[in-house]
C-alpha cells in the first residue's frame, strides 16, 4: 500500500509520493517537476506525510564517528536490519529526514550494504581498507587544491610535475583533455596549455611542442640496414663528382657529373644507395615509410633512415662511395634523349655552395670547367621549362638554428652552383620518370596543375606570391602527369633517398627492374606512396610550424625593433608584407596608399609563441 505524500526513493534521488493513477505513480522530485512512474521504479522509505523536502535533503548523512559506532554495535549482529531500524540506531527516530538519511549511508557504502528491507553491517577489513583509500583521497584532494592556487599564483614547485602532466599531454598534442586546464577555468587547447606552461614558469621558450603535436617521433630510429652488398658496379672514380650543398647539411645524397660523349654532353646523377640493402617489407623500409622523411629543424635532425646508414650510403664521407647514377644522354636543345640508371662506385668531392660559387669563379683547371659547363647546362635547361611554362617563385629564405640557446636567422643566399644543383636535380626526376614510363614499370610519378593564372604578373616579391597563390598541391600517382609549375611532360623524384620515403620506394623498385627481379604492381606501389606521403606532410607540417615557433622565441625579447618589410598585396584594410630577414609572411593594418613591391618599416609590438603570432605596425 503506497500512501500519498509518502517518502520514496527514484533514481537514488528523494522524491515525494503524490497522486497514484490506475497504473501510474505521479511523483514530485526535489528540483520542483513532477513525473509520471510505474510502481516498481520506486522504493518507499517513510509512508509519511510529507509535504515538502524542507529539513529532508539537508539531513542526507555522510559517515561520521556516531555512525560508525553504530557499525561497530552491529559488526556481531546477523540479521539484516531494515532500513527503519538503521535510521533508528543511527539517528535516535525513525523521520522522514532520518530515513533519507539512513538511505544516503547506504548509498554511500561504506559501512553499510544490501538493499532497503535488507541491510548488512560490512566486513570489519573491507571498511577498513575503504577508509584509508578515503583518507589517501582526501590528503590529494587538499594537495590538488594547493597546487592550484600555487598554479594560478604562477608559482609552481618541482613537486608539481605530477599535476602538470595533463596539461603537457595536451600542450604535446597528446590528449584533447586536461583537468587542471578546466580547472583554472582556461581552454583546453594545445595553445592555451602552452601558455599556462610559459606563464606558470614549468616550460621556457626553448621547448618546441610542434612535432609531437603532429605525432612526429624524436626518437632514434630503430632498424640499422645492412651495409651495401658485394656486387657489379661501374666504376667512375675517374670522372670528377661534385656534392654541392648547404654548410650545415650532414647527410649528402646526390652528386653531379658532366662529359661528353659522341659530341654530345652526358650528365651523371650520381645517387646515395640504400636499396642495395634496403628492399620492400624490410624492418628499415617499414620504419621510413612510417616516418615519411627526415624532419629538419633547428634542435636537429631526425632521420628517416638510422644515423648510422650515413657512412654506408651517403655520398663523400669515405674515398670511394657507393651510389645509383642516373646517365642522362642531352641532345642539342638540352632535352634527354636516353636515361641508363646503374649502380656505381663514385669518388666524391664535398663543396658548399659558396665553395662552388668561388671555385667556378676564381679557379682553373677540369674541375672548375667542369662545374662552368654545368652551370651553362642548368642555365639551358632552366630557359627550356620556362618555355613549357614553368613557374619561377623568388621569395627570401632563411636558415634558423640554435647556438647555445640563442636563436640564429640567417638569410639563404641564391648562389649559382644552387641552380645549377637544382637543375641537375630536376633532370635525374626526369630522366628517372621517361626511363620508368619506358618500361612500364609502376613507379611513383609527381604532377601539379595550375590554377587560373592573373592577367597580370607584378615584377618582384609582389609577383611571386600571386603565383605561389596559383600553385595547387603536387600530386603523386602510378601514372605519369605534367607537373606544370616545373614546366615538365613527366616528373618523380630519384634524389634524397635518405631523406624521402617516396625516393627511397622508387629506388627499390628501380633495383628490382635492374636485378631482373619482381617489380611491385601498380597497387601496391600506390598503397606504399600514400602512406609514405601522408607521414610527409606530418613532417612538414612540423617543420612549418616548429619554424613559426622559433622566430616567435627570436623576437621575443625585441619589442619596438624595427624591420624593413616589402608590401606583398592588400586585402582589405590590411596588407600582406614580406620581412625579408625572417622570411616572414604577415598583415598589418595601414591607412596610407601604397602600393605592391614598396618598401615598409614595420614596428614589432607583440609576440605569442603558443599562437606563432607577432604583431607588428607600419611606422608612420
């Protein structure tokens, strides 16, 4: 028999009895709404009356010393107690607020268990034990809060590392949570834990979150491949090769050679060879197209393929290297007539570019002929894409690195031999895709369209950044395409092996061919490629960012400096600018007529490192 205005339990929560239908139940719950219920979702703990839940809801017990003596009374007692007779022993009464309160000891579990018409003392070892897990969760609830104030005072211990660590996991990109953030009621963003980090003093400036945010590995990579079989190579130890790179590169894979033969010029790309030893599905293979390619950046470098492959593949660190060249017989208009691709043993010079700059420029002898008649070849060979149509973009560059934990920019200067360098480059891709599309073996072919060009292209900075606007993204395939923005027929690239999963994948597909062995198909070369290309982007992406990242800690400490900057284009009531000596891109607002290409001082205000963000004014 259920009597209205009684005292009954729904969902654990108290609720008041207060018509009763033919086979409903309407309750009154303690927030004021009143629902219908069937008469098994209820459990009546006091028949009342009870008019409201004044004095009941406030009398909910939570187990104190009283209670647990009455626990202790009935640790010997074996019959179940209703719940009438624990608010009795526990409360002095059996009320509508004792009974509620008897109902929230049970809830609660820790003295009692069982059911409403059925309560148990619990075992003496089980509270017990409950109790010191309580205690231990009280003692971290009161050091939690501490350590917060001391977080919002900005005035953390080394102890607090335990606390921190969510907030670091989403800095990291790690977790897409963070308690201590929704605590001290800030965003859970990466950006925003970034800054608690600064501000609280637990990071400086100098950690870099970007690649971890973009799942990148740091780590040492695992696989070692095995050092270059014994096997046939042509020997050209005779014919001078050049490596020609950067000061700072330390893992060359590609040189360049150049004779003639039958009156005709032959250009050699003589190329680091890993697939002698690397082949599909091998551990070394698995990691770098799981990485994707080797990640620059200004704490160092992170390889795609183990640090101790350089000395057994990379070009110029012994007397005689090993390598894959690329033969690339040119006709008289500089076009390839016939690309031959064989292995090799090559005696490599390493030159800087400034190196080779001033050897071409001050010096005698083969060599220096021999890098003139290159440099005249590349001169050729760029005119002949930009008669296809190729897009040439001239925006500055800078090389950032670290000294000690001062952050050096320094502008990328355009030498000669880096044309001449990347001409060959673009030759060997060439001449590897024309020698694959030849055979029809699947390969991994690179194309790009162009959108819709401008009328008009503007001279200089302003003109070079409509056409990087135009220039849509590369696109790898198994079928060869034009790749516009280099104004070639056909493309891939042969030539960082030990920096590109996709050269090293079309590298091991070239030494199958040449072994006679079997070529993987046109599916499984395309299920490789995107998977290595997608590890890729990840890589540049941190690049991009990790870049961002260091000129924000380069210009921190340098506000009201002023930059020389160049008007890129408006948009708006701001302007796109370029600083060259950051090469960096960014708006500013400006209320004088001005006009592309001008030149602008702008003032650094503010820096945000967690945003990448610099804001800087026109000085009027």
């Amino acid at each position: 028999m259920i009597n209205e205005n009684a005292l009954a339990v729904y969902k654990n929560k108290p609720a008041l009895v207060k018509e009763k239908t033919q086979d409903k139940i309407v309750i009154a719950l303690s927030d004021g709404a009143s629902i219908k219920v069937r008469e098994k979702d209820i459990e009546i703990i006091h028949p009342g009356p009870v008019n409201n839940f004044n004095g009941i809801i406030e009398g909910g017990a939570q187990p104190d010393s009283a209670v647990r003596e009455t626990w202790e009374l009935l640790l010997t007692e074996e019959k179940p107690l209703s719940l009438k007779e624990l608010a009795e022993l526990a409360f002095g009464g059996y009320s509508p607020a004792s009974a509620w309160a008897a109902f929230c000891l049970l809830l609660d579990g820790l003295y009692f268990a069982g059911t409403i018409s059925a309560i148990y003392p619990r075992h003496q070892e089980q509270v017990e034990a409950d109790e010191k897990k309580r205690a231990e969760k009280c003692k971290a609830s009161g050091e939690r809060e501490l350590f917060l104030e001391r977080l919002r005072r900005r005035n953390l211990s080394p102890d607090d590392r335990r606390f921190m660590q969510d907030v670091e996991a989403l800095a990291y990109g790690k977790s897409n949570k963070s308690r201590t953030m929704k605590d001290i009621g800030r965003s859970e963003t990466p950006e925003e834990a970034h800054a608690v980090l600064l501000e609280s003093g637990f990071w400086t400036e100098h950690i870099n979150p970007h690649p971890a945010r973009f799942g990148i590995s740091l780590l040492p990579v695992k696989y070692i491949p095995e050092p270059p079989p014994d096997e046939d190579r042509r020997d050209l130890c005779h014919l001078p090769a050049f490596a020609i790179d950067s000061p700072w590169s330390h893992d060359p894979d590609d040189a360049v050679s150049l004779e003639t033969e039958n009156g005709k010029q032959v250009l050699y790309v003589h190329v680091a060879d890993p697939a002698a030893s690397i082949n599909f599905d091998s551990p070394p293979e698995k990691e770098a197209c799981n990485r994707g390619a080797t990640l620059y950046i200004p704490e160092g470098s992170f390889r795609m393929l183990a640090e101790e492959s350089l000395p057994l593949f990379a070009l110029g660190l012994a007397e005689i290297s090993p390598a894959l060249t690329f033969k690339m017989t040119l006709n008289s208009s500089g076009e390839i007539e016939v690309t031959e691709i064989f292995p090799s043993k090559v005696k490599v010079s390493r030159l800087t570019y400034k190196e080779a700059d001033t050897l071409m420029e001050n010096s005698g002898g083969a060599e220096a002929a021999m890098l003139g008649e290159l440099y005249a070849m590349a001169e050729r060979n760029f005119n002949r894409r930009n008669a296809a149509g190729a897009i040439n973009i001239e925006l500055p560059e800078t090389h950032i690195s670290l000294n000690q934990g001062q952050v050096n920019i320094e502008p990328i200067v355009p030498y000669r031999s880096a044309l001449m360098v990347r001409e060959c480059m673009l030759l060997a891709g060439e001449g590897a895709g024309l020698w694959a599309m030849q055979r029809t073996a699947p390969f991994p072919y690179i194309e790009q369209e162009i959108a819709e060009m401008p009328n008009e292209i503007l001279p200089g900075m302003a003109g070079s950044y409509q056409l990087r606007r135009c220039m849509r993204p590369r696109l790898l395939s198994v079928k060869p395409g034009r790749h516009g923005g280099l104004g070639l027929e056909i493309y891939t690239q042969v030539t960082s092996p030990l920096r590109r999963y996709t050269d090293l994948a079309a590298h091991i597909q070239i030494r199958r061919f040449l072994r006679g062995g079997v070529v993987l198909s046109a599916d499984e070369v395309s299920t490789r490629i995107a998977a290595g290309e997608a590890a890729a982007a990840a890589v540049t992406q941190a690049e991009r960012a990790s870049r961002s990242h260091w000129i924000m800690v380069h210009l921190a400490d340098k506000k009201d400096s002023v930059w020389d900057a160049v008007a890129l284009e408006k948009k708006g009531n701001r302007w796109v600018v370029m600083i060259p000596a950051l090469a960096l891109e960014t708006q500013i607002p400006l209320r004088k007529e001005i006009a592309p290409n001008d030149p602008l001082k702008l003032i650094l205000k503010s820096v945000n490192i967690p945003q990448g963000e610099a804001v800087f004014i026109a000085e009027e």
